[in-house]
C-alpha cells in the first residue's frame, strides 16, 4: 500500500489543490489538522479513498490527494480512520 505524496506533486494536481482551499474557504485550523494527519506517514489504499476532518473531508487515490471538500460534500472510496 502507498504512503500519501507530500513532494513533487504534478503542477496542475497542486494548482487544483490551492484553487480549492482559495475557492472553499478552508480555514488555516482544518490545513494544521491535515499536517498533523500527513506527519504520520500512514498507508492508503491504491484506489480512491478518503479522509474526514471536522470542517473538511480530503479525498485521494493512491498515493495522491486529489481534492478537498466541504462538508455536505459527498466523497466515495475507502473511508480512512
């Protein structure tokens, strides 16, 4: 299983992430609870998944993040605890 990419990430897969914490308005809190979550290096799935957070709810597949929703958003994959 992979662990999540934190470096090197495509050009428009990071544009498209900073789009969206810009365009959903995720506050700085929800962003520290993602780096705290990402510090420990667990292992995701190969395929689609995701990650809830009280304010937010990051969706991946393999080893990249994809997006982050809000709440009220609904996200498919395998949930992560």
């Amino acid at each position: 299983m992979p662990e999540i990419r934190r470096a090197q990430l495509p050009p428009a897969l990071l544009a498209h992430l900073l789009d969206r914490i810009r365009q959903r308005h995720i506050p700085a809190v929800q962003l520290g609870l993602l780096a705290v979550w990402l510090d420990t290096q667990l292992e995701v799935p190969f395929g689609p998944w995701f990650k809830r957070f009280p304010g937010m709810t990051l969706r991946g597949e393999g080893e990249l993040v994809k997006t982050l929703l809000l709440r009220g958003q609904l996200p498919y994959g395998q949930e992560l605890s």
